[in-house]
C-alpha cells in the first residue's frame, strides 16, 4: 500500500514538474517575443526620428538658401531699380525640392514646425506665380503705373517670404538643437559664403574693368543682372 502511494506521488509530481517546466518554458518564450517586439519598436522610432531629423536639416538648408536670396533681392539699390522698372523680366526659381517631396505626406513633419514651414512655402509659391505672370501678355499690356504696382506687390511678398522663412529657420533650429544638432552655425556660415562671394564677384568685376575700360563682358554682366528686376525668386 506504501508503495502505490509512494508510486502514485511520483507521478503526481512528475506531471507538476512537466507541467511547470512547460509554463516556465512558455513564460520565457513570451517575454523573449515582448522583448523583440519592443526592441524592435524601439528600433522603429529610432529610424523615424532620424528621418524626420533628417528631413528638418534638409529644409533647413533649403530655406535658409531662399532667405539669403531674398535678403539680397531686397537690398536698398535692388530695391529702388526694381520699382522704377515698365518691362520687368525675372525666372522664377521652383527648386524646392525637398519640401515637394513632403507634399505627399507633410504629418511627417514635428507638429511644432509645419506651421511656420507651411506659411513659407505657400507664400513662395505665390511669389513665383507673380513672377511667372511677368510674362503673360496681359500683364505687358497694362499700364505702366499697373505694372509697377504689380512689382511693388512681388516686392512686398519676397518681404514677407524672408520674414516667415527667418521663422521657420528659428522653429527647425529649435526642434534639431533637442537631438544635439547646432543649426545656427549653418545660418552664419551661409552668411559669411554669401559675403565672400558678394566681395569677390565685385573684386572680379572692379579688375575686368580696370583691364577694358570698354563696354567689358563683366559690365555686361552687371547689366543683364541689373535688367532682371525683381530679382529672380530664390526658394531653396
């Protein structure tokens, strides 16, 4: 009787230990699949906010390009030259190709800089709408005092383009400087690239002339530029 009890308590407890080993089994493969699955989730937000950092450098880069442009085209001499302009000739620049790549799905973007970035560009695709109608034969056909108060309204816009560009910049720096990146040094380098480039394309134009004081092809230049009025849109 001693034994079947003895007997009958082994099998009770081996069927525990099988049992118990088969949960213990199944608790570690469960917590091995949580902890792939979060390691994996982890590993998806890590992408996501390198491409979403990514994409907040590249439009950083792309507008500060327009805002320097634009800070140029609405220097005092431009400015004056632009609105004393009857046959305005400009090209407008539609080389935003980073944002146009976001068209599609702009919730990609932080929420804390759409706006400011949306404003922008909604504002420099205006501008090149006015400069394209530039062009337009109806536009040629009007006025002159028409004409330069359309040219006064395209001045006005590249005004406000750099004022909501310089914004955007300020949001985008700001949401980039949380991940480490320093986009404030971008903007003065492209300050600084700009005021090289400004000086030594007039030291080459100072030593052309000095060389042929004749109609030179760099005072050609200088006038074909100053012919193109207002300045061509830089939306970058």
């Amino acid at each position: 009787m001693a034994d079947a009890v003895i007997g009958a308590l082994g099998t009770v407890l081996a069927a525990f230990v099988g049992v118990l080993t088969w949960y213990l089994t199944q608790l570690g493969e469960r917590r091995r699949e949580r902890t792939e699955r979060e390691a994996q989730r982890l590993a998806e937000e890590e992408q996501r906010h390198q491409r979403v950092l990514d994409i907040v450098v590249a439009l950083h880069s792309e507008i500060l390009a327009g805002v320097v442009a634009n800070r140029r085209q609405l220097t005092v001499e431009d400015v004056t030259y632009a609105l004393k302009q009857t046959n305005p000739f400009t090209t407008a620049d539609e080389t935003d190709f980073v944002f146009d790549s976001l068209k599609g799905d702009i919730s990609i973007l932080p929420a804390e800089v759409i706006h400011a970035v949306v404003q922008y560009y909604r504002v420099a695709m205006q501008s090149n709408l006015v400069t394209r109608d530039l062009r337009d034969p109806y536009f040629i056909k009007q006025p002159v005092k028409e004409r330069r108060r359309i040219i006064g309204f395209l001045l006005q816009l590249v005004e406000l383009q750099k004022i909501l560009g310089e914004e955007a910049l300020s949001d985008l720096a700001s949401f980039a400087s949380r991940s480490g990146i320093d986009l404030k040094q971008n903007e003065q380098r492209a300050a600084a690239l700009f005021q090289r480039a400004a000086t030594e394309i007039a030291a080459v134009f100072t030593k052309s002339d000095k060389l042929d004081p004749k109609p030179s092809r760099s005072r050609l230049l200088r006038t074909t530029d100053r012919n193109i009025s207002p300045p061509a849109q830089k939306v970058k």
